[in-house]
C-alpha cells in the first residue's frame, strides 16, 4: 500500500506523563505546522516549525501496515542546534469512521541538548499530526 504524505499537517506533541492529575494544557511539548514533501520515492522532506523556530526534514517512509515515518529535524533556533528523531505511524481508518482525518502518530526523542543544556538529550515525548 503506497501512501502519500506529501502536504500540510497540523502538528502537535506532548509529554510523556502518567500522572492523570496533570492539566492537559501542562502536557504541552510543542505546536506547529509540518510540512511534507517527498524528493524521492520513499523519502520524506519538508519543515516542521512555529513562531521562533523550524526544522528541516529528512527521512525515509515505509509501505506497510500501518506505513511508517522516520525522519530526523534539524535547526539552528535562538543560535542553537536543534536535534530531534520522529518515529511515526499512520493511523489505520475505521471501516465505519465518520469525517475521519489522515492522522500520523508517534515518539519523539530528542537527540541533542540545547538551552544550555536544560533541555537535555534523551528526553521523549508523543506526537501527533492530522492533515490539513
């Protein structure tokens, strides 16, 4: 099964936290658009940003079922670098779905530190994009 994920996708992560007291809104990682492209069979590009910040894209897709993302952000936000690997998945749609979205989901790892290091390496969060 060929899918293209080539477009617009609205695109949103959060925390990784089991604690169900938590506000939703404290589970917040980030927002922004993603934006695919496709140079190559099989091969994903494009941006991922918001205000203040955007990732260049590289990776590959993967027909299966579900087909699979993997792609690596990188940019250079407030003079830092910026490292993240994506790890995503497409969502199957429901035989008796109703207005149902093309929805990607996934983790995230962030691959090096930035904020002088408070934001640390290693970290993991959810993601989740739904076609816009």
């Amino acid at each position: 099964m060929t899918v293209d994920f080539t477009g617009t996708w609205a695109y949103r992560s959060l925390v990784n936290s089991p604690d169900l007291t938590l506000p939703f809104n404290d589970l917040a990682f980030g927002a922004g658009t993603l934006e695919l492209t496709e140079p190559a069979a099989c091969d994903i590009g494009g941006t991922l940003g918001g205000p203040g910040w955007s990732l260049e894209l590289s990776g590959t897709a993967t027909p299966g079922e579900p087909p699979r993302l993997r792609w690596q952000g990188r940019g250079t936000i407030g003079g830092e670098v910026w490292v993240y690997d994506y790890l995503g998945y497409l969502v199957p749609r429901w035989e008796n779905g109703v207005g149902q979205i093309d929805t990607i989901v996934g983790s995230i790892l962030r691959t090096v530190p930035h904020s002088d290091g408070q934001a640390e390496a290693g970290v993991t969060t959810t993601f989740f994009a739904v076609r816009a």
